[in-house]
C-alpha cells in the first residue's frame, strides 16, 4: 500500500464491514468484534457505563442477604472484582479471548496483551470501544462468584482468586465470541452470555461453596434459609440489576446501525417479558410453600433467574416465548435452591441456582425456540428444534453448556487449591464469628452481638487488642466525649447542691458562737467559681437561683463559652445551652 492510500485509510472513518477487509498484519484478518462505526460504538459505549452498574446491584443484593457484620466485606469484594479482575482483563484476559496473533488457536487466543493501540491505528477507537464492553462482562462475571465465598472466605484469599479468576472467565468467552472459538465456529448461539458469564459464574460460585465448606452452624437446625441481614438493600440490588440487565442484553447486539436497532429494541422488550414470567411463577410459589407469605429471597432470585434464561437468544424469541423462558427458568431456580442446601452446598445468595442452573436452561433455550432473524447473521441461518431447524443446533448448546460447566467447575477448584497452599482460603472459626467488617476492616457494627462473641472468646487465647480498640460505627467519638464531660459535669452539681442543702438545713449556732462566726465568716465560705466565695445556701452564687436549677457555665478563650442550666428534677438532668463568657470547671 503507497503513501497516498495509507493516509486515505487513516483520515477516514470507516463504515460497518469495512474492517472486515483490514488486516493488523499479513497473516490475521480484522475480528469482527471491531466492525463498528460512530453510531456503534456510541451504543457499545453507552451500554458498557449502564452495565457496569450491575456492580452496584450485585453488592447491595449480596450485602443484603448477609448478616450486618459481613456487609462491608461484600462491598469491599465488589471494589476488588473491579480492580483486580478489570486490571486483569487488561493484562491477559482480553487477549486471551479475542486477540489477534499468529498463534491463535481453537481452544484460546494469543495477541494483543496489555492492548493499546497507537493513535496511527485505524482500528484505535474501534479496539477501545469493544475492549470496555466486554471489560464489563468479565467483572461481572467475576462479581456473581463473591456472593457464594460470602461470611467465611480470607478477605486475602479473595483478592488472589479475584486477581487470576479472569482465567476462569476469558478462555470460554473465547470459545463462544472469539474469531477462533471452536463452539463459535460450530454454530453455538450466545448473544449476551447466559453461558459465558452466568453459567462460568454460577459454575465458579458452586464450585467456591462447596470446597469453603458451610459457614458455622448454617445447618443445625436444618435447611431453611437463614434471616436476610437487610432486605431492603437486596430488594434493591435487584432493581439496579433490573435496570443494568437491559443494557446487557440490546447492548449485545453490538450496535444500531443496519437492523441492529430493530433487534436492541426487541431484545429490551424480551427481557423484560422473561422477567415478567419468572416473577409470576416465584409469587406463586413463594406463597404456596410459605403458606400464603411471600418470601423476599424466591421473589427476588426468581426474577433474577428468569434474566438470566433469556440472556443468550434475548432477541430470538417472540414475547410468549420469552415468558415461558423466563418461567421455567424461575421454576429450576427455586426447585435448586433447596437441592444445594440438602447437598450440604451453602450459597449465601443461592448464585449456584440463579446463574448455574439458570445458565444452564439458557443455553439450551436456544437451541429450542431461536428464530433465523432476518438481515442478521446471527444463528448462521439456522433455527431451534421447535422453529423446524431440526436437532443439530440444540446439539451444538448442549455441548456448549457441557463444555463451560465442566470448566468452570474444575478451573475453579484447581484456582482455589493452589491459593489455599498460599493463603488459608478459610476464615479463621473465631473470626468467623466475630465477622468480616470487625477482623478484616475494623469496622464494629453495634447492637448485632459483636461485644457478645467478643466475650465469650476473651478467655481464649487470641490477640483481640486490635479489634477490641475499633471503635463502633454510626456515633461520633468526639460527640460521645464532650457527652461524658458535660454528664460528669452534671453529677458533680448534683453532688454539689445536695452538700449546699444539707448545710442549710443545719441548727443554727448557739449566740456565744454567732460572733466569732461572723468573725471568721471567711473560713464558712467556700471557694467558688473564678475563685469567688458563696455562702452556706450558694445564694450568691450566679448559677444557683434558689429555684431548683443551676447554671453551670463551660468555655475556652475570649468569651467562646457556653452555660449549661441543669433542672433536677425527679432525680434526673437535663442540659440547656446558653452563651456566657464566665467559664469554671466544678473539681
């Protein structure tokens, strides 16, 4: 290519397809995970922002499910998914999953590492484009794994496995989305990840449960679920997942231009049906098993499950379809949760369920009721068993999901194994019993039976200095201060007057003495205020005007003081602030 033409392809923006015939060098064609032009990736962009606030739903629905004195710790999980797992993604992830290299294979790419093209690139926003959106896939299938580790996972154990579970992720994104990707190239259909974000997830989160082992005493009195710590907060994770899920699914048609806008309306709509039956069929059941209650853990990962099993074919279905998706999603999901706990699996926030075997009834959706869309090539022309497309593309989702199950389940095994010989992936009994927030974050809830586990483990032999010292959240420690000086103040007073009462009610001095008592009056006043004198009553002392209160005045420099009038009545104190600039400490 001469000059003339290489400036011509650099000063021009290219249209949908045209990088379709580019080649980053001689051997490898231009994915096509970079065909975008401004109006794509304005869509891509605009819906990688609105996904990443799934992370937000995702810590509140996890904080929620969790008892207070683990909350933060899940927040603090969400923040390292984030930071660790996005940098990554950055360092090997996205290469892993679509680079461009000449050692590309079917089972995983190999190019691109720490991607960052030069602003001379014709692909430069194109590749910044597609690499945040699918950043935001793999956080947050990083994030659905933190959940289940929840109440009893070494806070450092976790930012390890938070650091190398990009691995778990990006080598099956690969194989779904990749140029390379053999399910790909087989004809597997995944728009949005039912199996490459949810089924990994909810693979890695069941494989986490399990090897962690149950948190203490979860079932000791049987299966039932355990008391949500904040219901309000999970119910609210779940709208924010809601409202993020929307841009997770059209944004996955990776564009408006051509057809795709029709389809990211259609994929909108679809998902919002699916959720419709999956929240129908959980508001049944949640009564009829909770004898006419509804309980808030089936409503709200019913819903959850039903997003999940529209994800991969969002816009393949009609809107009966999607319903009927979403519903039997719901159903596996509510059916497995229980399973899970009889099988001695404690998943705090049932991941295993909403995202596993959800994931799982996805993947094979599609296979079962895809259309062809028209002017997409989406499904490679092809339709589902029950659309006349015959039995071969079910075939090819059902191997898709054998295929991430397995994965997920033994990557994340060997993942946890290798850091359990570095860092104990377990916490600590007494510390799990202390909780999360107070050992790993020194942050001590009050009121939820901390100082109660803090007692019973004072005769053991354990260092507690540290998180004996951490002072209870929600007060202000200088409020409290100034509170115990102005009640010390306050008993002193109280002291004080009932001394100046009982010397007035005395039986006055035989005549022969009242001389020498006038003479000595000095000696039967005492030393007041500012070092003033008061009489036997405190008459003449300003703070006390025989009615009962006294003012006590409290103040630093140059008149910057304050009275506080204290009425005792009844035997109690009440406190009333006046400006005065006499100040005296009672000692």
């Amino acid at each position: 290519m001469d000059d003339v033409t290489t400036s011509t392809v650099r000063s021009t923006t290219p249209g949908p397809g045209a990088f379709q015939s580019l080649a980053r060098n001689n051997s490898y064609i231009i994915p096509g995970v970079y065909d975008l032009n401004v109006e794509d990736t304005n869509w891509v962009l605009t819906s990688s922002f609105i996904i990443f606030t799934m992370q937000t739903g995702f810590g509140m629905l996890e904080s929620g499910c969790v008892s207070v004195k683990n909350e933060v710790n899940i927040m603090m999980k969400n923040i390292i998914d984030i930071v660790l797992g996005g940098f990554t993604y950055w360092l090997f992830g996205y290469a892993m999953s679509f680079g461009r290299g000449e050692l590309n294979n079917p089972f995983v790419a190999l190019g691109d590492f720490l991607i960052d093209p030069d602003v001379s690139d014709p692909l430069f926003g194109p590749i910044f484009a597609a690499f945040l959106f699918q950043l935001s896939f793999s956080t947050t299938a990083t994030t659905i794994v933190s959940g289940a580790m929840a109440e009893r996972c070494n806070f450092k154990a976790y930012c390890i496995f938070s650091f190398f579970n990009t691995i778990v992720y990006c080598i099956p994104a690969g194989w779904v989305w990749g140029e390379h990707g053999f399910l790909k190239n087989l004809g597997v259909v995944d728009i949005a990840g039912s199996g490459p974000v949810h089924l990994i997830g909810g693979a890695s989160a069941f494989a986490s449960a399990a090897i962690l082992g149950p948190r203490l005493g979860r079932y000791a009195k049987g299966t039932d679920p355990l008391p949500l710590g904040n219901p309000v907060n999970a119910c609210m994770g779940l709208f924010v997942l809601w409202w993020g899920w929307l841009a997770f699914n059209s944004g996955s048609t990776y564009g408006v231009s051509g057809a795709k806008w029709e389809y990211a309306a259609r994929a909108a709509v679809m998902t919002m049906m699916g959720s419709f039956g999956g929240g129908s069929f959980s508001i049944l059941y949640s009564m009829y098993v909770n004898n006419g209650r509804m309980d808030v853990v089936d409503l709200i990962n019913g819903i959850l499950a039903s997003l999940v099993s529209v994800t991969a074919g969002c816009f393949l279905y009609h809107a009966w379809e999607a319903i009927l998706i979403g519903l039997i999603g719901s159903a596996l999901c509510c059916f497995g949760m229980p399973l899970f706990d009889r099988m001695g699996v404690d998943d705090p926030v049932g991941a295993s369920s909403v995202h596993g075997i959800a994931g799982i009834w996805g993947v094979l959706a599609v296979g079962l009721f895809a259309d062809n869309p028209l002017r997409m090539d989406t499904t490679s022309g092809r339709s589902g068993l029950f659309k006349g497309g015959g039995w071969y593309m079910l075939g090819v989702q059902s191997l898709s999901a054998l295929c991430l199950c397995c994965w997920g389940v033994s990557i994340t095994f060997l993942l946890l194994w290798l850091i359990n010989k570095i860092v104990p992936i377990r916490m600590d009994p007494n510390e799990e019993l202390l909780g999360a927030d107070l050992i790993e974050h020194r942050i001590r809830h009050t009121q939820i039976g901390i100082s109660r586990a803090l007692s019973a483990l004072a005769p053991i032999q354990l260092d507690l200095d540290d998180v004996l010292d951490a002072p209870p959240i929600g007060r202000n420690p200088g409020h409290e201060r100034c509170v115990d000086e102005i009640e010390a103040a306050s008993q002193k007073l109280h002291q004080w007057r009932a001394a100046m009462d009982k010397l007035s009610d005395r039986e006055p001095l035989p005549k022969s003495t009242k001389g020498a008592a006038r003479a000595s009056g000095s000696r039967r006043r005492t030393k007041g205020f500012g070092g003033k004198g008061h009489t036997d009553n405190g008459t003449d002392n300003a703070g006390y005007d025989g009615s009962g209160s006294v003012t006590v005045k409290m103040g630093g420099d140059r008149g910057r003081k304050e009275a506080h009038q204290l009425s005792i009545i009844g035997g109690e104190t009440s406190v009333e602030r006046t400006n005065d600039r006499n100040f005296a400490w009672i000692d």
